[in-house]
C-alpha cells in the first residue's frame, strides 16, 4: 500500500489539476493500492512543518519507507511515479 | 536565452542570499527592496518567476501579488513566508480574489534556494528524503 500526502496552497484551478492528474496515475499504477491526502497548508499549517515541508506543492510519499518529498514539476506525473518508485501493477 | 528572477524582499539579507545562491546558475536576478519597486521592475520586464515577501513596507506581498496577476497570470510567484496562520491570513483576500501563488518558508538556506529554483524554471523534480 503507497500512503501519500500532496500538500498545496488553496483549492486553486492549478492544485485542482494536479489532483486529479496525480489521482488518474496513481489509479492507472497503483488500482486502490494507495491513499491520498490532500492537505491545504492554510488548514494545517502545522503539519507542514511537521512534514518538513519548505515549498508547495509537495508530494510525500510515507509508506512504503523510506519517506520521501518531491518538489518541482509535479504535473510531470510519470517521472513522479518513477522518482518515487511507484511501479505500475500493470504488465 | 537567460532566465529572469525578480526578487522583491526588504530585508537586505535575504536579497543577498537569493543573489549568491543563484550567482552560478546562469539566471539574471534583479533584486527590489519594497513593493512599490518591485512592481516598476515587473512592468518594465518581463520575469520568468518571482519571489515576494509578504511583510513589507510601502506595500504589501499580498498587494504587490494581486497587482502581478492583474496584469500577468501566468508567471510563478513564490511568497517567501514563515508558515504561520497570521502570515496566512494577509493572503486572504488573494485566495478569495483566485490569483495563484505557492509558498516558499522562510527562513530557506542557500542550496535549497538553488535546487528549487532550478526545479521551479526546468520542469525538474526534487526528491528528498529523511535524515
């Protein structure tokens, strides 16, 4: 099970797409083996820094170990999945 | 052709950090100590990403922000902020109004400036990891 964590910086038109984008490849590599949470960092400012978050958006991946954040071009999902080594289920 | 940064910050420090760290890279980086500076830069040029302080004289980060996407809404801008709901709460009025930004903490070192930036203007990842 891949437990992620996607923090951004209001329901913005550009956080919304990266939502959905991410959501549509995790389902694609991963079927329901994930979890993904969506954290506002107005909300839940402390969680960022809990995180160890310095720039939005990030995406943590926590499970499996070992923890880690990516910053950048996170609309570039397919290097996303690979930088964090989440393998296809697929063939 | 080189990528332009337009750092707008009064704190003189800070400035001189985003200067160093990005001394090396190759981007030109014109640097503004308030808000009223910082939007004359802007209109003159045209920037490739900006990062803005919040608290500042003259003008705020929040105000030199929607002034920015009045006119521009493409160009990244990154608020160089502490986390901290009472800095969040000057950019309010920003969210309810749509202007996009992404947040940047405050205090940030030299190398994280660096590697972000270059993620930020070359479409590259930045893993990192505990420990």
């Amino acid at each position: 099970m891949y437990q992620l964590k996607l923090y951004i910086t209001g329901r913005t038109p550009r956080s919304q797409k990266l939502i959905q984008e991410l959501k549509e490849r995790l389902d694609s590599n991963c079927g329901g083996n994930y979890t993904l949470a969506v954290v506002d960092i107005f909300d839940d400012p402390d969680s960022a820094y809990e995180d160890k978050i310095i720039a939005t958006p990030t995406l943590i991946k926590t499970l499996p170990p070992p923890v880690q954040r990516i910053i950048g071009n996170l609309m570039d999902n397919e290097r996303v999945m690979a930088a964090l080594d989440i393998k296809s289920l697929k063939g | 052709m080189s990528k332009h940064i337009l750092v707008i910050d009064d704190e003189e420090a800070v400035r001189k950090s985003f200067i160093l760290a990005l001394k090396k890279t190759g981007y030109t980086v014109d640097t503004a100590s308030n808000g009223r500076e910082g939007l004359d830069l802007f209109m003159k040029k045209g920037y490739d990403l900006i990062y803005l302080d919040l608290k500042m004289p003259i003008m705020t980060g929040a105000e030199v922000l929607m002034k920015i996407r009045e006119k521009d809404k493409a160009v990244p801008i990154y608020i160089v902020t502490a986390f901290h709901q009472e800095f969040f709460d000057q950019l309010k009025d920003a969210r309810k109004a749509g202007a996009d930004f992404e947040l940047l903490m405050k205090p940030i070192g030299i190398e994280q400036i660096r590697t972000i930036t270059e993620g930020i203007l070359e479409g590259e990842l930045i893993l990192e990891g505990d420990g």
